[in-house]
C-alpha cells in the first residue's frame, strides 16, 4: 500500500486538531488575517475521467484553524471559501482508492489570502500505481490484483489465507498458437490484505482463496480496465465430497471419482429476462459443487448444500447470455437473489462454400479431409455457429459415450468410454496442435466462441498419428480461430 509522509501529516494534524481541542481553544486566531478560496479539480487518470464523489478533507499541521471538509461534484471540481492563509494538506477519499490499493491521495497546498487559489489533484495512472505498489522495473506492463480476506460466518472477521490467480498467456512456438495458464500466489496478512502482482493487463483472470482446509469457489476476475482489480474474499466452512462416476468404478482410480464442495450454504431468488419476465428452464450451478437446478415456470429455484463464502454461480437458457457472476454465501443467509439474462443476438446463417477450408487455413483444409474418411465424430465451422455452444461441455455431452462431470474448483472435465475401458477415462486433448490439461479448465482456456473446429476419436485405430494417446483412453482435437471467411456470403 501506498503511504506517503503527506499521509503521517495529515493523521497527526488531525489528532492534533481534533484531539485536542483545549488546547485549540487557548490558540489566538490573528483577529484581522484576510481569508482566501481553494478550488480545485480531482482526476482519475486510470480511467481519464473525474473522481466524482470523493470527499476532499483540509487540516492545517500548525493547528490555527479547525479541519474543513467538501466533495468532489460531478465533474471531480471542488471548492472551500474562508481559509486562513497558509500551508494546507488536503487529503482525499474515495471507493475508488480503495480498489487501487491507494490508501489516500493526498497534497499540501499554500493558500493565499484575498483570492482564489487552484489546485489539480490526480490519481497517477495504471502504469504509475502498478510500478509504486509493487515495485516493479520501469519497463514491466502488469498490473495487480487486491483486496481482503474475511470469514463468512460470525462477525465477518478478517483472515488470513493464500490467494491464487490464473490467467491465459499466448506464445509462438514453432510457428503455432500454444496456450499455457499462468499463475502467481499470495500470502494474505493477518488482517486480511493480499496485493498480488504481475498480472497482464487488458487480460480476464481466475481467482480463488483459501485458509486452512476451508476454500472459495474459482471466480472470474476482469483486469480490462487499467490491469488494476480489487476482489474481496470471503471464506467459510467447506466439507469435500468424494464422488465415483460409476458404482463399478474403483476409488483408487483418479479418473473415476470427483470431488465435490460442499456445505449449509444456500442461494435462492428468480431469474428473469430483460423485461422482467420470469424464465422457465433456465440451469443454475455452482463449478466444483455438483449441485444444479433449472428454475420453475415463475422462475424460482432454490440451490442448498453449498459451500458458504464467495462462490461463482454459472446462469445458462438456451436464447440468453450466459451469466457467471460471484455471490457471498453467508451462514444462515435467508436473502432473495435476481438475476436478469439478456437475449442472445441471432447468427446470420453461413453459405458453406468450397473454397471456405483452404481460405482458413492448411489446418482446416487438413481437418476437412480426415473429416472425408470419417474415422471419428466432428464439428466444423458451420456446425459450431449452427449450435453456437454456450459452454464446451455442451458440445461433448450430446455424443454417445461421452459424459461431462463437474470436477474440483473449475467446471466441466470430459470422460469417455475409450477403447478396451467399461468405465469412463480421461481423454487426452489437443489444442492447435499442443496437449492441453483436461483437469476441468477448458472453458478457460478457450472460450467456445473461440472455437473453429473440433474432432473427437473413442477408438485407437482411429486416431492421427500426430494426436496418439498416453493415457490409452481416446482424443479430442480442438482448432480455434475465425469460423467465417472475410468477405463471406450469408443469407
């Protein structure tokens, strides 16, 4: 956190103005001292607009007048008449500070009697505040990530813990797209702050939090705006469940048993559309709780057993958005929830033209041919913006021996029955020619709007000798990129 010697200043002039008000009474006001004005205008430059709403706080460190106080109007300006002449610190406060890790912005400024003085004051901008607060060579780009850990139970209190935050790199490697998640860990204080560094900006991050056995769900974190981000944590009271996929499955064996998040939590409440109306069918979960509803024909539902503290929940109707937005679970929590899904623009249908493949690409026009010969099952482009999946899982569950499991803190995991298997294993999966974890992360990696075309092989013969399995189970083959050729017809 940022604390300049401005801040002490001010603490111990406002202790001593407002601590000591004896004292302040015996002090003499020179009876004839001419007053002066102090305008002024606060700016944000991480967003390049106002600080409207920011409460602007003045002392005096010699103590000869009493602290005066304003805010910022809508356009960040200020102003405060009847000042005594002389050196002022002006200190302000807002929300905003807070989210930047900025515990105050503060300057002192001379005030001349008989007129007007002005004063700009400005939030320094992202690539100032993430080289102050960690520190960081003048070169590095990142930005970070704040906030605090509390308990979501009792008074709230705050707790120690370790925060974890994942994000998406993209590199060449050998002339193609790899894709690896990223992660950096923080040690949250006793009272609860964590500053987690080194986080791309203009990226969308995962974040999770955890003290002892005790762990929140795996939200979504949008660094869009500045790199800078403050998410608050709060966590409670989590039992795991061990899970198998089939009652003649073993415990011993990884692939076939999930653990699940569970506890006393609960969320309610309805989910409705843009104009209110309520939304029959719509499918709420919480990733890694197994726990799922579809709401009533009033739109209600009514989601238990879940763990207590920040949780996702994940919000799906076919013809909507999809909505994924953290919620605090707290002990014993009886409030009502409305979500609102906003209707999902149409897709143009697509004129599938000869030479669409060899526009796209060798990989398309590779993925066209073992299409051809038909040794598995596959997904083109035209099919992809025909389904328009709202989540991979969606793709997966539809073909015969597949199964689509919520698994750990993330989501989706993809089994299949593969060759010489009676239970469902794990398939290995390739990503633009690189083998990417199937560990439930596949969403995060690559967005189905993302996706150009996808291929899936149960049988070993089957499978191109570039994508052999290790794990004797079978292969999905994911291809990402533009569905659509520039200057393509539609109708």
């Amino acid at each position: 956190m940022i604390r300049s010697n401005l801040a002490v200043a001010l603490t111990c002039a406002l202790a001593f103005v407002t601590g000591a008000s004896g004292l302040r009474a015996q002090t003499a006001t020179p009876r004839a001292s001419p007053t002066g004005r102090l305008q002024g205008v606060v700016w944000d430059s991480t967003r390049t607009a106002p600080l409207a709403g920011g409460i602007v706080q003045m002392v005096r460190p010699d103590g000869l007048s009493a602290p005066r106080a304003t805010q910022t109007d809508s356009v960040g300006r200020f102003r405060v008449d009847s000042l005594l002449p002389g050196v002022w610190v002006v200190g302000v406060l807002h929300p905003r500070l807070d989210t930047l890790a900025l515990d105050e912005l503060m300057q002192p400024v001379d005030v001349q009697g008989r007129g007007t003085t002005q004063l700009a004051m400005a939030v320094p901008s992202a690539f100032t505040l993430s080289r102050q607060i960690c520190r960081s060579d003048p070169a590095d780009s990142t930005g970070y990530l704040t906030g605090q850990l509390r308990r979501a139970d009792g008074n709230r209190a705050t707790i120690s813990g370790v925060v974890r935050v994942e994000w998406v790199e993209l590199s060449l490697v050998d002339g193609r797209l790899d894709r690896q998640v990223s992660a950096v860990e923080a040690r949250a204080s006793d009272a609860g702050r964590f500053l987690i560094c080194g986080v791309p900006m203009n990226t969308t991050a995962r974040a999770r939090a955890w003290s002892g056995d005790d762990s929140t769900g795996v939200i979504d974190v949008e660094l869009q705006e500045a790199g800078i981000a403050r998410v608050d944590f709060h966590i409670g009271r989590t039992s795991y469940v061990r899970q198998l996929l089939d009652s003649a499955a073993s415990v011993n064996d990884s692939t076939a048993v999930v653990v699940l998040r569970r506890g006393t939590g609960r969320v309610r409440g309805t989910v409705n559309d843009d104009l209110g109306q309520p939304i029959e069918n719509a499918v709420l979960s919480v990733p890694g709780s197994g726990q799922s509803q579809r709401t009533s024909a009033t739109g209600r539902f009514d989601l238990t057993g879940l763990a207590t503290g920040t949780q996702l929940v994940d919000i799906r109707a076919i013809g909507f958005e999809p909505l994924r937005l953290p919620v605090q679970i707290f002990e014993g929590d009886s409030l009502e929830r409305a979500f609102a899904l906003s209707k999902v623009a149409k897709l143009a249908t697509v004129e599938v033209r000869a030479a669409r493949a060899r526009l796209l690409g060798q990989e398309m026009i590779d993925f066209e041919q073992r299409r051809k010969v038909g040794l598995g099952r596959y997904f083109g482009p035209e099919d992809l913006n025909a389904l328009n999946p709202l989540r991979m899982g969606v793709l997966f569950e539809r073909l015969p021996g597949m199964r689509v499991v919520q698994d750990g803190m993330y989501g989706d995991r993809i089994l299949m029955l593969g060759t010489g298997f009676s239970q469902y294993c794990s398939p290995d999966i390739w990503l633009d020619g690189f083998r990417i974890s199937n560990d439930g992360t596949l969403d995060f990696v690559i967005p189905p709007y993302q996706l150009r075309a996808v291929e899936v092989y149960s049988r070993a013969g089957s499978i191109p000798a570039q994508y052999q399995t290790t794990s004797g189970c079978g292969v999905i083959v994911l291809w990402s990129g533009p569905r659509e050729v520039p200057g393509e017809k539609k109708r």
